[in-house]
C-alpha cells in the first residue's frame, strides 16, 4: 500500500514575527509518524486571505491531505475559514450545528464575533471523535483545526485512526557518548538488522545528552530485537535514557 | 524605507517525520524581529534536490532575502548545496577557502565526506564575521546555514546587523488572568497608545499562565511608557512574569 502524505498549514502572524513559539508541527510530525502518514511539508504564512488560499490550493492539490492549524477564532484576524473557501472558490455560508454549539456554549452572550466560528465553506463535513465538544471542519481532503496546542492536539488525536494505513514504531536512546564513539556499535547494529531505519542526531550543548538515536520499523517484534541488540552492544555508562 | 521581507527554508526529513523538534525557526522568527525584518514564510521540506530547488527558487524570486537551516553536513543525505545550486543553474565546485579550514580542522583524518564540506555553487560569497570559524555561504540573496542548533544561533546572530534595518523592540507580559477579566485593560491602553501594537495570546492547560501580552513598538521610549502605562492598570496579583 502506498504511504498517504500530508502537508501541515501553520496560519499565524504570531507564529512568524516570533511572539509565540509553534508546537503543533513537531506534535503533528509524531503523531502523522505514527500513523503511518508522510508528512511531506510544513509552512508557516500569515493571516491572509490570497496567501493563505494559494498554499491550500497548492497543497491539496500534492498531497493526499491537507491539515490547517490557526486563524478560525472569533477575531477579526482569524482569516482562514475565508482562505480556505477562496481556495476552493465556494462561498461562507453558516452551518447550522456548529451554529447551535456556539449558542448553546456562550448562552445568552453570543454575538457576531462568536458566531463567524459557525461560518464554514459551502459544502464542508463536520467531523465528530474524540472527547472534542466542537466537530472538526473538512473541506474536500482539508482538514482546519485551531491553533491553540491542546485543542490542535486532541483534535489530531481524535482525527488519527482516519488518518492511519501502516504505523511505524520508534523507540529512542539518548546517549552522552559522540557520533565518533558510538559509530561502530551503530554499523553492527545495521548489518544486524538491515531493515532497521536507524537515525544519529548529535546535539551540541545539549547538557543532557551528545546524540539521539532513533530506530524505526513498521514491525513492532523487529524493532523491539533491534533495539535491545544496539542496548546490549552500547557501554551502559553512555546511555542517558530511552524512550 | 520599506521593511525588508525574508522566508525561512528548513531542509530535513528528521523534522517532517518527528524524530527531531526544529526551534530554528524560533530562533530565527525573534532575531529577524528584532532586525526590523519581517518573516514571510517557513517552509520545512525533505532533503531531496528538486523540492529544496524549487523552493530556494521560488522564496528567492519573491523576498529580499531566504535562510536555509540544515542538509550541509558530511553525510550522503546532505543535500542543501545541491539543492541551492541547481535552483540557480549552477555547477558545484570545491571552494579553497573552506577547503584549508577543513583540512586544517580535521588535521589527518580529512576524507571525501569531509571535503563534501568545501563543496559550494560557483561564485558563492563568502560570509565571515561573530565567533565563529566557518564563514556562512551565500550564493545571490540566499544564505546557507546549518541545522545544529548551537552553529545556526551563531551564524545568524552574526549575520543579524547585515539584515538589520528598522528595529522592532518588544516587551512582554504573562498574566494569570484570561482574556475576558484583562480585555478593559487592554482596551484603555490601546486608547492612551494608539500606536502599539498589541498581541494577546492565550495559552489552554499551561500551569504557569494564562495570557501571554505582547507591546511592540519601533520607538523603544513610546514602548517603555506603554508598558509601564499597562503594568500600573493591570492587578498585581494577576502578572506572573514580565519580559
């Protein structure tokens, strides 16, 4: 079966002028991994509604899917609802359930500002799942989910089991020893394991540990032997921790 | 003078597939910031010469100036020069310069993966400047920076007053309060400094604060007296820290 990709839109003038840092694409990046998703790119553009349907546009268009985080608040520079309908050129119309939702969560003290969070692009498919009160928007193979890691977060969660086709598994080492050093270990480890994917990722001033180790397989059974066959071969005085 | 605009390219598949969190693109979002520069776009791609290509190509074409971070280590999937050179048609060829600082560093134990180093497009420019030994690549307007951390923090400090141009200062403050209870306070600031640029950023499940606030002015006085003005509204019960 061939591995479905996906692109990551991360939508926030925040994010680029440096005010916040953006999380939801390294917990995308794990999770999309896990499920066996290539994520093939992650862009950062601002809240603005010709660049914002231009990347959609693009991206839909290469991967399999397509996921947005940030721009759907109830402000007025939350634009991507907007961008998104431009890019598949369809009106904003209000959607009914999310409509009630709304009202039903602010009560009597709905206004307009809260009710442009009902405003989706003609046509889209609410998604339920997870623990999430509010349903996720889908838009052909785009998914907009909001900005704020834990409400992203549970809304990718509860989205994976769609997302997943053949997982692969990570374990991780954390070892206090150089590249130099463990080099060797690594080599016999591979001629071991040939179908291990095993990756060296040295981290310089890093007071906790010199180089992360990652293994990966999509066979859970041969990773678990890979790895405990890099562990026996590693001296246990380099080892920091694993994941 | 018109403010200078820059994307940001992260070249590696360890990003795209979660082995790896990328804080270059902080880094480099908060220097840029306080250069007056304003950061259009990241995009983090695979080490693959025709995605790398295209993209150094197109960001070039359409900003002042483009930044990569990482693919220019010794190994085989190193693969930013590459890139970089064909997206402006160009051969790679040994540099001497970079080839005696090679040789130098690695004494004996110089080999062809370390000479892969020298490598750089025809005509590129180099960089030298801050404390560091390996001067930074340039070909065009397109600056070729590593991926560690630690090097790509000092490679940009060290490039920052040459992007400099019209400063943006930027105080903050992290409140214990939500949106709703601070929203006044924020309203009659706006209205005493008109020409702040004001940010409130929420942040769910966070045990230190709620609401994170961000003055920012390019009148270093205007901001201090805006900051102070905000401070003297705010309960003091409600500020965490200050920035």
């Amino acid at each position: 079966m061939r591995e479905r990709t996906c692109a990551l839109i991360v939508v926030g003038n925040e994010i680029l002028s440096g005010k916040v840092q953006d999380s939801n694409a390294y917990f995308a990046a794990r999770e999309l991994r896990k499920a066996g998703v290539a994520l093939m790119r992650v862009v950062t553009i601002p809240d603005e509604i010709p660049i914002i349907a231009q990347e959609v546009a693009s991206c839909a268009a290469h991967f399999d899917f397509v996921i947005t985080s940030g721009g759907v608040g109830p402000t007025h520079d939350d634009l991507t609802m907007e961008g998104v309908a431009a890019s598949f050129r369809r009106a904003l119309v209000i959607d009914p359930e999310l409509e009630a939702i709304i009202r039903e969560h602010f009560k009597d003290g709905i206004n307009k500002a809260g009710l442009k969070m009902a405003m989706v692009p003609e046509g889209a498919i609410l998604n339920h799942g997870g623990d999430i009160r509010f349903p996720t928007v889908q838009i052909e193979n785009v998914y907009v989910l909001p900005g704020i890691p834990q409400l992203f977060e549970s809304k990718l969660a509860a989205l994976r089991p769609r997302f997943a086709t053949d997982p692969y598994f990570m374990r991780a080492i954390y070892t206090a020893a150089t590249e130099g050093v463990i080099a060797e270990h690594l080599d016999a480890c591979m001629a071991a394991f040939p179908d291990l994917m095993l990756g060296s990722y040295p981290r310089i001033g890093n007071p906790e540990y010199r180089v992360k180790l990652t293994l990966e397989s999509k066979d859970a059974d041969y990773l678990e032997r890979a790895f405990r066959y890099l562990m026996g071969l590693l001296p246990s005085g380099m080892i920091v921790r694993t994941e």
